[in-house]
C-alpha cells in the first residue's frame, strides 16, 4: 500500500499530466511548439496515461482532487518560503513538523493540497 | 530573453560531458538522476515520469542529432537547463531517425513569473538550426567552452 508521501507523488505527477493535457489543447501553445519544430500527435497516448495513473490513486484522495480541480483549476500546489502559491496565504511553521510528515496536507485559506517542491 | 539571460540559465552543475546512455529512457534517467545528485530536483520519478509523458506526445529529438526533452512540473521551484553530449549518439526516436547527440533538457514549474520557458526553448532551437553552431556544440567538452560560444554568436 502507497504511503502518504506516495499518495501525494502520485496527486503530483497527476496534476503535472493535467497541466499537459491543458497545455497541448491550448491553440496559442501549441502553435508556439510547432513552430519550433514540435509535433503533439500522441493526445491520445498522454490522456491513456492519465488514466492510467488515475486508475492507481485512491479513490477518495482522487474525488478530492477533481472537485478541487473543478472548483479552483489546480488541485496541488507548491510551497515556497512558506506561502501557499495557490492563494498566496500564509502556511502555518507548524505543518513542516514531523508528526505531519505522514499526512496529506490542505491550505486552510483556499483547500487546495499542498506540496513542498525542495522538502519540509 | 538577451543571450546573456539564456547563458545564465545554464551552469556547470548542470552540464554533462559524456552522457553514457544509449536508449531514450536510459537517458532521461542519466540527465535526471544528474539534477537529483546536483540538488535541483528532490523528486526524481515524478520529473522522469512527466519527460516520458512529454515524448509519447512526440518526440522531442527533433533531428540533425538534436534533442529538447522539455516540460512542466510541480516538483521543480525554477526553470531549469541541463546541457548534454553524447559522444557515441543516443536511440531516442527522433524524428529523422538519426542518433541524438545533444540534449537540451528544460524543466520549469507550472506557473513562472518572468515566463522564460518557451522564449529560452525557442531561442535554443534557433540556434541549433546553424550547422556550424551545433557541430561546435556537439563536441563540447568542458562549460566553460559553451559559454564562449553562446557569447560569440
């Protein structure tokens, strides 16, 4: 069974598959791409992908990211110098501690996950 | 983006000399596993995990021996850019076929401030575009030699 660190990984690389996804269908994106010479022809394979990972999330940590995903636009997001960069609020120090390594933390403020990209 | 602010993107730490792999994967792994050992990236699967989802849109070996695996992630605080020479070519399905000699690898986080992403990208690949620029480049064989390089074209 995935551990919460685990757990988390897998929202990440979830949302980062997501932001793909988004990011191809953007006409003004794409274009830019292709004019240096990128083709994107596998759509298909990149949204068989996303399900694929989907299919190994649990399944309430999945519900929770898609409705925050529905209500916000992005379900995970980074923290830096302790500010949620979803809402740019304030993360208490007390979130980093050690008792909280293990568990899958929200941003009071906006509740959207939260992800430390360099570590607590 | 100034010349001078794409050099800057780029640093020793983060530059590859001989890269030893010789299939696709196994190269991503190598470049990868280089920002891990050099503290730029904690979160090494899901980094590669993101490239290879990157390459199955299409390949970033766009031809003449030249590859841009490139992407966004949340497990990356800023833009980042690798520098790599293969010496023997790497089997990276590209789009001619041909072996990858040189990689430019760019990685930056979902939402950037100054947006250096595709400017430096695209920079790159015009410039890789001159024969005799991406020659130079391909037998690179210390940093030093690249920032020269960049600062004389």
């Amino acid at each position: 069974m995935p551990t919460m660190s685990e757990h988390l990984l897998q929202l990440v690389a979830l949302q980062d598959l997501d932001d793909m996804i988004r990011e191809t269908k953007d006409q003004v994106h794409s274009n830019k791409l292709a004019e240096m010479g990128f083709e994107m022809e596998g759509m298909e394979d990149l949204q068989a992908a996303r399900d694929e990972l989907a299919g190994g999330i649990d399944k309430v940590l999945l519900s929770r990211y898609e409705r925050t995903v529905k209500r916000l636009g992005r379900a995970v997001v980074p923290v830096t110098g302790n500010i949620c960069l979803g809402c740019f609020a304030v993360i208490p120090t007390a979130y980093t501690s050690s008792e909280n390594q293990d568990k899958i933390l929200h941003c009071e403020n906006c509740g959207r996950i939260l992800y430390w990209p360099r570590g607590s | 983006m100034t010349r001078e602010e794409l050099i800057s993107l780029f640093s020793p730490d983060l530059f590859i000399p001989n890269l030893k792999a010789k299939t696709r994967d196994k190269a991503l792994m190598e470049m990868v596993d280089h920002a891990v050992e050099a503290g730029v990236i904690r979160d090494r699967e899901v980094i590669l995990g993101m490239l290879k989802n990157r390459e199955s849109l299409g390949s970033t070996g766009l031809g003449s021996g030249v590859a841009f695996p490139h992407g966004r992630s949340l497990a990356i605080p800023k833009l980042m850019a690798l520098l790599a020479v293969s010496k023997k070519g790497v089997d990276y399905g590209a789009i001619d076929g041909q072996p990858v000699n040189l990689f430019f690898m760019f990685i930056a986080p979902p939402v950037e401030k100054d947006n250096r992403y595709l400017p430096a990208l695209g920079q790159v690949v015009e410039l890789i575009r001159d024969d005799a620029t991406r020659e130079k480049l391909m037998a690179l064989k210390k940093f030093d030699e690249f920032k020269v390089l960049l600062e004389g074209e």
